[in-house]
C-alpha cells in the first residue's frame, strides 16, 4: 500500500520525510501497522509510546 501526500506542490511520496508515529506497543495495533507502512516506503520514523507509569522512547529509524 503506498502512503501519499499532498504538500501543495503536487503531492507525493512520503520518501525522505520524517514520521512521528505514537501507539506502537502492540504489533497488532493501527500504530505499529502505520509504522511499518511508513518505514516500507522509505519515511524515517520515530516510534514512541506513553505507558502509565512513565514516558519511553521505543525506537528511532
């Protein structure tokens, strides 16, 4: 599935760009699959997730 975007400059691809994506602690969950997606098309991604009991910076690409 391509993820597009339009910038105002005709759209397209998300390659090169930088995502922040939060939700990623299930590999079942819409975050980690957005993720996953966004990093499948070339889009540096920095995953994060809020837990109760503190904040934790999961992963960096």
């Amino acid at each position: 599935m391509a993820i597009e975007t339009n910038d105002g400059n005709g759209g397209g691809s998300l390659a090169g760009r930088v995502a922040v994506v939060t939700g990623v602690s299930r590999r079942a969950g819409i975050g980690f699959a957005i993720a996953r997606e966004l990093l499948a098309e070339g889009t540096s991604v920095l995953l994060a997730q809020a837990f109760a009991a503190r904040r934790h910076l999961v992963a960096t690409s």
